[in-house]
C-alpha cells in the first residue's frame, strides 16, 4: 500500500509542479498578490499625506486666530 501512496504522490508532483503552465500561473500568483496589497496600502498612505497637506495649506491662508 505505502508502494501505491508513493506512485500516486510522483504523478500528483509530475502532473502539477512540473507542469509549466501551471507553474506560470503559480509564479504569476505569487508575484501579483503581494504587488497588489503593497500598492493598496501605498496608495491609502498616499490619499491621507495628501489630505493633511490639504488641510496644512488651508490652514495657512485661513488662521483661526486673528491678531
């Protein structure tokens, strides 16, 4: 029986990892999905300094308190 658990774990491996399309894919996936949650939060942190340098100029021509 391990004989027939290790022939079936061969052609698993042969017909998956050895495979370039699937190994395209796999690489592909691999690459794009940390790209994707970094430029995420890039672009959230960029919005927000953006926001608050806004909010910097705004305050500068506008002052509050007028002596």
């Amino acid at each position: 029986m391990e004989i027939l658990n290790q022939e079936v774990i061969q052609e698993v491996i042969r017909l998956t990892w050895r495979n370039p399309a699937f190994m395209a894919i796999a690489i592909a996936l691999i690459w794009l999905i940390p790209q994707l949650i970094i430029s995420k939060i890039l672009s959230e942190n960029y919005k927000i300094k953006k926001l608050e340098k806004q909010k910097d100029k705004i305050g500068k021509l506008y002052p509050k308190i007028l002596k």
